[in-house]
C-alpha cells in the first residue's frame, strides 16, 4: 500500500491554511450567532455569483465560499502537478473533476436560465452531488488499497 506523505514545508503550508480556515469559520460562527437573521437564509442564496445584496455578511459569506472553491480547483491542479504518488494523484483528479462540475454547471445554469420563483438555488445546491459523486470513487480506491480487517 502506497503511503501519501508530505514534505516538511508543504506540511507548514497546509497546516497554516488549516489554522486560517478554523479562523475564518469561528468567525462566521461568532457572526451568526450574533445576527439571528442569518440562519433564515439559504447557503446556495449567499453564494452564488452576482452579490444583490448589501448585507455584508451575504458578501463575507459568498467571498469565504468561493475562495474555497478557486483554491481547491488550483491546489488539487498543483498536487497533480507535483505529486509522484499515483493514488494521490488520482484521489486529486477525482476531487477537482468534483468540484469542476458542480462549480461549472451552477455557472452554466446560472448564466443560461432566469430564476423560476426561487427554485433556483435548490437546483444549484443539487449540482454539489457531482462532487460527492467523484468522491466515492476516491473511497472505493482506499477501500480496495486498504489491507483487509478481521
């Protein structure tokens, strides 16, 4: 079984952007906690492309998620780039294939189709099955690489 490690200063890097992530989602936690008004709203409103609203957390929000995304998308690209580990690089290949066609098809509807009376967030949340979809082929892949329990 091939192991994935990472070398002492991609660990500093993943673990700083860890360390900034558990920052930025204590601070969201604080924020909804403070304005009751946040828990009424639907995650796929706050962040879709086009920001209509200027309530700054619905901005905080959407920039927090979609930078997520953008560093998923060019992170998995660099590991696949730099990686000598074939597993790893194809559990990268599936993760970006995922995250590509969720973000891709939420765009195209986006940009393709006029709103239906609030029907279509629910419908871009749904594209997020793409993702999980790519990813159980990562789980079968470490199911069938992992050695056998009894």
């Amino acid at each position: 079984m091939a192991s994935l490690s990472i070398e002492p200063l991609e660990e500093r890097v993943v673990e700083n952007h860890i360390f900034g992530l558990l920052y930025s989602q204590s601070w969201f936690s604080a924020w909804i906690i403070a304005d009751s008004h946040v828990v009424t709203k639907s995650v796929c409103r706050l962040v879709l492309a086009r920001y209509t609203h200027p309530v700054s957390f619905d901005i905080a929000y959407g920039i927090f998620y979609q930078t997520g995304l953008a560093v998923l998308i060019f992170s998995t690209a660099a590991g696949m780039a730099y990686t000598k580990n074939n597993t790893l690089r194809k559990h990268l290949a599936n993760l970006q294939t995922g995250i590509l066609g969720f973000v891709l098809l939420s765009f195209s509807v986006r940009i393709l189709t006029k709103e239906p009376e609030g029907m279509l967030p629910s419908v871009m949340c749904h594209f997020a099955l793409v993702l999980a979809f790519s990813m159980c082929f990562m789980v079968i892949r470490e199911k069938r690489l992992s050695p056998k329990q009894e």
